[in-house]
C-alpha cells in the first residue's frame, strides 16, 4: 500500500499553463481588449482563463503606464491600446 497516491496524467496542450491578463481600470477599452481577446481565443479552439488586474499597483509592476494593457505569461505584450481580433491572434500565434 502506497502512502501517496499518483496523479493522474492529463493530457497537455501547448498553452496549458499560459496566462493571459488584461490590465486597466475596467473602462471601455480594457472591456474591448478583453472582448477582442476572448474572440481571438474562441476563433483558435483555445479555451483560457483571462484575468483583468484593474489594481493600479499591480498595472505598474508590469512598466505599464498607459492601459489597456494585454499581457500572456507575465509579459507585456501590448499596451495603450486596443488590439483587434486578428492582431491578438497573430499575438497568440507568436506567444502560444
């Protein structure tokens, strides 16, 4: 009899891991990047959390210091503006 049990194996997928994080106060622009970036995910069969850090310590440990700002594994990869569907995918293509 084991002490410890194994855990169980699943299946990994490229961006298992990955975190995606939108950075702003909650305006209409943050909910846009966010909106865009959903849509990007959606469109890419990827299914992945996105958190919004609207904690304006938290936007500036990231150098961020204008918003929104679109950040996946703990780098900025955008920021001061809304990126379009398409330009989060081809973002996510790159990054994922």
């Amino acid at each position: 009899m084991s002490l410890f049990k194994e855990k169980e194996k699943k299946e990994s997928c490229c961006c298992e891991g990955a975190r995606i994080k939108i950075l702003g106060s909650g305006c209409a622009n943050c909910k846009a990047l966010e909106k865009g970036t959903r849509d990007a995910l959606l469109e890419l069969g990827k299914d992945m959390q996105i958190d919004h850090v609207t904690d304006f310590a938290q936007i500036a440990a990231y150098g961020v210091m204008t918003t929104p700002a679109l950040v996946i594994d703990d780098k900025v990869v955008s920021y001061g503006r809304v990126l379009k569907k398409d330009e989060v995918k081809e973002i996510l293509n790159k990054v994922l």
